[in-house]
C-alpha cells in the first residue's frame, strides 16, 4: 500500500492513476473488477456515443455492488483522484461521464424487477432503457423513458427526461419513488420524498452532485403496442412540412401523441425528418396526416412494441466530435420556425465548410399539462412548472478535434440568438459551461447547495464532471 500522505501531498499523473487503481483493485470485493489499456472492458467501459466525449482514463472500474461502490468512493476521495461515472454514456459533454483518472461504469447494475403490487419497478443505474423496455414489454408494463436507442437510464433520468409518454405521465425524474445512493463516505441510502425531502428534490436534475445512484424505483404504466417510427423529407417540401408542424404544435391536444421534428443539413443540402410516436395501435385521423401526406424519402411507421419502435432509432451511423446546446422556447410559431431555418441556412454551410457533416434542429412540442403530473417544487429541473419551456436543442456533429472551438461558438451563438431569454435551460441538452442558476433558478441553487454541502462535506463529487452546484 502507498502512503496515504505521500497521495494527498498530489503526485500526480500515471504513478497516482496506477496506485489508485490497484488500492481500489485491492479493497473491492469479488463482484468488482478492475481493467487496464488493452482489455476490451476497458474499451467498452470509456466508449461514449460520441468520440468527443471519451477519454483516455488511467483504469476503469466496474463496480458489482452498492457497497463496493462506496469503497471506491472512498478511495476515490481520499486520493483526490478525477474520476467519472458512466451509465450510458450519452453524455455529448466531454469530461461529464469521462475522465482522465478512474472510469467508473456502472454495467453490472442491471436489474429490472416489476413489482405489480406497488406498480413501480426497480430499474439498475447501469442499464439502457432498451432493456429496459423489452424486459417490462414481457409484463405489458413500461416506465417513462428516452427516445432513442442506447440512452442511459442514470444520466437521462437524473438531468430530466423527455421521452414519447411525457404527455400523459410527465418527465422521467417525475416518475421516480426512490433512489439507491451511496452518498461520498460510502453509506448506501435509499432517498425518497419521506425521509429526505431536500435530498429527493435535487436528485430531480442534480445529475452526480451527491454521490453514485445504484438503482431507481420508477412508476409503471399498463403499455400495449404502440403506433409510430421516422420520416424523412426532401426540402422541396419545406412549405408543407411547415405547416404540418405549425399544426401539429398548436392543435393536437391528444396526450397520446407526440413527435420530433428535425431540420438538418448534411451532405450540401437541407433534410427534414419527423419522429411520429402515438401510445397505441392506430392514430385517430387527423394527427398526422398531413406529414403522412408529403411523399418521403424513408419511411419507417409500423404498429409495434415500444422497444422495437426505439431501436428503430438506430442510424447505425458512427458519431465523431458532437455537441449538443438547449434552446429553451415557448411557442412553436411559424415564425419561430422560420428563425430556425435562417439559422440552419447560415450555419449549414458555413459549418460544412468547417467539416461539420450534421448539423441539425429538432423542434420538441408537449402539451401545457406536461409539468402537471408532479407537485410544483418537486424537482430541482425545471425551475418553474408555471408553463411549459420546450426544449429545442442544436446538434453539431464534425470530424476533427481542431475544429472544435468553432462549433462549440456556434452553439452558444445559435441558442443565444433563437432561445428565450430566462426560461429554465434544459441540464442534458445544455453546453458544458452553462451556469447552474440558468438551469435550476436562484432559490432551487440554494437547496441544492444546501444539500451538496451536508451530503458531501469534503466535495467528493467536484472530482468528476457534470454541472456542479
Ligand atoms: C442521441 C441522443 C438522443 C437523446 N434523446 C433524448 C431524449 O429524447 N430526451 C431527453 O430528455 N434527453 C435525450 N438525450 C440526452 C440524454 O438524456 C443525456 O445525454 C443523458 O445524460 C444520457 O444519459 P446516459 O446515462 O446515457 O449518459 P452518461 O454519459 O453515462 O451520464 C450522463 C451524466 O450522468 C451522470 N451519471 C451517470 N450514471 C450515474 C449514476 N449512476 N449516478 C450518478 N450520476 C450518474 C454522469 O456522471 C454524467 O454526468 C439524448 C442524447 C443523445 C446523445
Ligand atoms: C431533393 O429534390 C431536388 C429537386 O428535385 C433534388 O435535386 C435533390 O437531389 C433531392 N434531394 C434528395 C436528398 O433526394
Ligand atoms: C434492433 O434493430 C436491429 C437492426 O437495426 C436488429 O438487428 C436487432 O435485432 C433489433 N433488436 C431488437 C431487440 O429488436
Ligand atoms: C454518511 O452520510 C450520510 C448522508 O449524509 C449520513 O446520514 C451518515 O450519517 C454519514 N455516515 C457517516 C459514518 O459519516
């Protein structure tokens, strides 16, 4: 064993990183492993949806129990080591669930387990909501969830979540009964609204301020099949794209209805795509029929489970350098949209001509009921429930680590110029280096704090990434 004192006097750099993890290697029980450069577990556990992302970390860590958990905490704060927690690394900020120090991965937490009785499910912190759905499909049961394939449940359920069944059943963090925390000095506790109020709030948007969430106790809700997939559009067909969007956002009152629409440009030209989702076999008419009407490029709409309309997601395409920033908005007005486009004609080319090949807007409409399925002040995101902020978010996807700085300006500027000036920023669409106060509001900073400051006295959790408060 190393010194403890030598550790805290800061060597630092590979010597540090390689006594670290073998202390760790050292005091886990045999659920845990511990994997070095040149494993495949070692690739797999720094591997990001986008390359950006990823780090090269010294080891990784995959940890089998909540206790091990908090022995690796331990360590992790004793040695002041950087570290990151990865769950399923969807994270489009590099450093958020990266690091150059130890990589936890919280692969080995994957329970899902249906309790019909009490109607929730405990669902592990390292599980994808893929999974997720096609283990519940088997019971006729699902939990309100991502979108896309591959999302994990920590990162999206604990920064937000917008996902097909928000209309009727709220975010995702507004389905949640019950956390399993191990807290920075290593006891695992299981936080609900009960016994710790203040706690239970900022688990709702605080991401990994307060320790490491082993599982979640979400609702579940009878699912049968569902209707819906992509659609994708020639721009010569802007006109009516346009206006079936326009309509879709101002008139469909349906809860059982929702959609995604993008506006891209990649290749040279403008693409349009539309994600149509509704919760059960058939739309009635009227929902989507004029963007079933515009002839499409591809179109892939079935009557199918929820899990195989998310896996229809997959581009299968590899994404390199990517950023992600929140547009909060308020109205999807004809003239919002038209903004959008302008933007897109502007930062299209230009960006194409930096080596972008994706730059795209995806247009996210809910009803004014969505933040009534949860009491105001329940959760740390949104700031406010007095009306809804649709989150409008900026893709930016390029080649090369040298062209960073550019896009990184480009979505601040874009969102800077179409967003609405303080409404609440959505935490997991939002660039690294927005302020927390933007995103959580003066008075749900100070509870958070609060909170930070009783549950992790010596700031444990500031050794990794994430929005810090
Ligand atoms: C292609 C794509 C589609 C998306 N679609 C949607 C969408 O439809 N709706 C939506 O709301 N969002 C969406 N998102 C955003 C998504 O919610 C976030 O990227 C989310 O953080 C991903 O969670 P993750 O577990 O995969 O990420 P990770 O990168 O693994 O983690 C994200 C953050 O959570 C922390 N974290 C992870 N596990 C734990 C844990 N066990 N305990 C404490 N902290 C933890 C990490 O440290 C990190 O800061 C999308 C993102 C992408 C890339
Ligand atoms: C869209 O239509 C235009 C005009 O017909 C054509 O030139 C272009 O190639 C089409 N784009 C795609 C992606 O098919
Ligand atoms: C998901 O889709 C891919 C094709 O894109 C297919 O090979 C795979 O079997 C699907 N998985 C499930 C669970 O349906
Ligand atoms: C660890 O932290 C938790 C949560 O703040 C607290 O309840 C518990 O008493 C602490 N345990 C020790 C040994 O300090």
């Amino acid at each position: 064993m190393l010194p403890t004192t030598a550790l805290l006097l800061g060597l630092t750099g590979t010597v540090l990183g390689f006594h670290v993890c073998q202390l760790i290697a050292d005091e886990v029980s045999f659920v845990t492993d511990v994997y070095y450069p040149g494993s495949s577990s070692y690739v797999a556990d720094n591997e990001h949806y986008a390359t950006s992302s990823s780090q090269v970390s010294k080891c990784s860590v995959e940890p089998g129990s909540a206790e091990d958990v908090g022995i690796i905490l331990g360590i992790l704060g004793k040695t002041k080591t950087p570290f990151g927690i990865k769950g399923g690394g969807h994270a489009i900020n590099q450093g958020f669930s990266s690091t150059t120090g130890v990589q936890i991965a919280m692969t080995r937490f994957i329970e899902v387990t249906y309790d019909s009785a009490t109607q929730t499910a405990v669902i592990g912190a390292g599980n994808i909501w893929d999974d997720v759905y096609e283990l519940l499909n088997t019971q006729g049961v699902n939990v309100v969830g991502g979108r896309a394939t591959g999302i994990g449940v920590a990162g999206f359920t604990l920064g937000g979540g917008y996902s097909w069944l928000s209309n009727r059943y709220g975010l995702a963090l507004d389905n949640v009964v019950a956390y399993e925390l191990v807290v920075p000095n290593g006891t695992v506790v299981t936080v609900m609204e009960e016994n710790d109020p203040h706690l239970f709030f900022s688990l709702k948007g605080g991401g990994n301020n307060y320790g490491i969430v082993t599982q979640f106790t979400l609702k579940t809700y009878l699912q049968g099949a569902v209707w819906g997939g992509a659609a994708s559009y020639n721009a010569s067909y802007m006109s009516v794209f346009n206006a079936a969007a326009v309509k879709f956002c101002s008139e469909v009152t349906d809860p059982k209805a929702a959609m995604v629409m993008m506006y891209a440009y990649a290749s040279g030209q403008v693409l349009l795509s539309a994600m149509m989702f509704y919760d059960g076999p058939t739309p009635p008419d009227g929902i989507f029929d004029d963007f079933l009407a515009i002839p499409a490029l591809t179109l892939d709409i079935a009557t199918r489970p929820f899990f195989d309309l998310i896996n229809s997601t997959s581009s299968g395409a590899v994404v390199y350098r990517s950023l992600f920033n929140d547009i909060p908005t308020l109205e999807y007005s004809e003239s919002f949209i038209e903004g959008i486009i302008d933007e897109l004609n502007y930062w299209g080319p230009t960006l194409s001509a930096q080596g972008a090949f994706f730059v795209g807007y995806a247009i996210e409409p809910f009803l004014p009921s969505l933040l009534t399925h949860a009491p105001v002040g329940s959760s740390a995101y949104p700031s406010s429930r007095d009306h809804v902020v649709f989150p409008t978010v900026v893709v930016l996807q390029w080649v090369s680590e040298s062209g960073d700085d550019v896009f990184h300006d480009a979505a601040r500027q874009t969102a800077e110029k179409l967003g609405v000036k303080g409404e609440s920023i959505y935490p997991n669409y939002a660039i690294y280096d927005t302020p927390v106060v933007d995103m959580f509001g003066e008075e749900g900073v100070k509870r958070m704090e609060a909170t930070r400051k009783r549950v992790d006295p010596y700031g444990v959790m500031l050794l990794t990434g994430g929005f810090k408060v």
